[in-house]
C-alpha cells in the first residue's frame, strides 16, 4: 500500500500518472458512506470573448495564460463531471469573467461577451454552480457596482453575496467589494483592499449565529481585507469569534497555493487559478457523521506556485 504523501512524490513518473488516474476510485469509492457528500471549488476562471483586446495584460505569462482560459476551466469541469462518488456542488470564488468590454448597460444583451461565454461553460457542470464576486467582476473605477450586480443577477441569477444551506452545513460567498474601500467616493478608496460594509458583516454574524458548520469563501484573502471596519467590528474579529463553527475560509486572487493555517482563527486557503492551470481545483469531502472535512487532493498542490497534478479519475 502506498500513502498520499508517498503517492505525490510518485506522480510526476509513469507510476504517478497511472496512480492518478486510480486515485480516486481507490481513496474514495472503496470508503464511500450516506454520511458523506463532496463539492469542488475553483476560482480565477478570467474567461474573455471576442471584444478582448490581446496584449493587454502586464507580463508574458500572463498574456499568454489569458487566450488559454476557456479550455483550462472547460478541462476542470469535465475531470470535476467525471468523478464518482460525484460531487455535489461547485463555488466558483471570483473572476469568473475578465473585465468589462463596456459600460454600456445594454451592450451585454446585444452582444455575446465573456458573461454569456463563462456562463455557457459552467452551465456544462452536471451538479450546481454557485458564484462568488472578483475584482474582475466588477470595475470600480469605470463601472457602477449596481450595474455589475444587475447583470449578475440578470445573466446568472446570482447575489452580490449568499448562503447555500446544504446537508446541514452552510456555504457562504463573501463580497469583499461591498465596503469603502471600494467606493470611489469614499475617503478610503482602495481597490486592493477588500472591505465587506456594515450591512453585510451583520449579515454574515446572523449566518454564524444559526451554529451550522460552515465554508466560507472570500475573493482576496484575508491579509487583504480591512480587519475592521466600524470600531472594533470586522471580519477578522468576526472568523476569530466563530472559528469553531467556520470549517474552513478559501481565497482566491493571487493565482497562487498558499496556505495561512490558523493565522486568521479557522484554517485559511488561498487556491491557484485555472487561469494557470486546469489542475487548479479543490476536492473536498465531508462526513457529516463525524464532523469532519478533508481536502482530497491537498498532497498534489505544488504549495506557492500556480501548479497542481493533475486528479484524474479511474
């Protein structure tokens, strides 16, 4: 028998690729239980349409990785649709799409652009897709954050912020878009610092209150989050106080694998984008006899690099 940590050192040889490809048939379906469900998490999906400019971006790589970004979340989501035991349902953690061709309301149901293109993709998973907000998914200093939520919620039937209650768990998106530091006319503008805003941080306490564990998912992480926003009120004073009831926080953003532990209060992932790579997803499973959670594929994560191996499935 061969451990997952074992397995990782293996995989970039013929046997870790034929391992791969068992993986999960072998560390899931033989212990598979009613007491146990899976979901996916990608993030930093960046897919463009026919408006994009090319050479826009700031460097070679990522000139380069913008073109590919459409058959990198299409191979995420084929390999997450293959899976069985399957997975249940999928968070999407921000920039789901690449900017704004227009500040035109109306251009974007007379034309087909990056929203339809994106949705199109995921509308190909076999199980939900729940969206969360980037920075990229908004344009603060060109596009009014009304207009953005107006075509989320026309294109994808989604709120600027939400709660999934699943199987006695919750799942939360997050808009660290939402306070000051995103509002142009504010004093403290700026854009690379999230802030949640009052109302939402109310609302997110509420969640907390009901005492299901949780998932929480937050486009920047949070060493780029204002910890407090009113006195001594924020989100990081908020995750400290519920630590035990949040399983989990999961970033996206900065394209890379990092992991800040406790730091925050409840173990904090920042995850890679499929922006750079189609291996870049999470796998999780939880038991909910136990209480427990593990993240399935956490031993193929290249840690602080855009890189994961690949988790193909028997």
């Amino acid at each position: 028998m061969i451990n997952r940590r074992q397995f990782a050192t293996l995989a970039g040889g013929s046997l870790g690729t034929l391992l791969t490809q068992k993986l999960w048939a072998e560390q899931v379906r033989a212990n598979a239980s009613p007491d146990k469900f899976y979901f996916a998490l990608v993030a930093d999906t960046h897919i463009i349409d026919d408006f994009y400019v090319k050479g826009s971006e700031n460097s070679v790589e990522d000139n380069e990785s913008i073109l590919v970004t459409t058959p990198r979340l299409t191979s995420a989501r084929d390999l997450i649709n293959s899976l069985n035991p399957a997975i249940e349902q999928v968070f999407l953690i921000g920039d789901y799409f690449h900017n704004y061709p227009s500040t035109d309301y109306e251009f974007y149901f007379k034309n087909t652009t990056r929203l339809d293109n994106a949705k199109a993709i995921t509308d190909g998973f076999k199980m939900p897709v729940h969206l969360g907000f980037g920075n990229h998914d908004y344009d603060v200093h060109r596009v009014p954050r009304e207009m953005s939520h107006r075509l989320f919620e026309a294109k994808f039937n989604a709120k600027p912020y939400s709660a999934l209650d699943y199987k006695g768990y919750k799942f939360i998106h997050l808009n660290n878009f939402l306070g000051s530091t995103q509002d142009k006319k504010a004093k403290d503008f700026n854009p690379g610092i999230g802030s949640l805003g009052e109302e939402q941080l109310h609302w997110f306490e509420a969640q907390m209150q009901q005492q299901k564990p949780t998932f929480v998912f937050i486009h920047y992480p949070l060493i780029q989050n204002v910890p407090t926003e009113f006195a001594d009120y924020g989100l990081h004073p908020l995750l400290r106080k519920y630590k035990d009831t949040i399983q989990l926080v999961v970033s996206g953003h900065k394209h890379k694998w990092i992991d800040y532990q406790h730091t925050y209060g409840p173990q904090h992932y920042v995850m890679a984008a499929t922006r750079y790579d189609p291996n870049a997803y999470m796998l999780m499973e939880v038991d909910t006899k136990h209480g427990t959670w593990k993240f399935m594929n956490a031993d193929l994560v290249e840690w602080e690099t855009h890189y994961s191996k690949p988790y193909r499935n028997a």
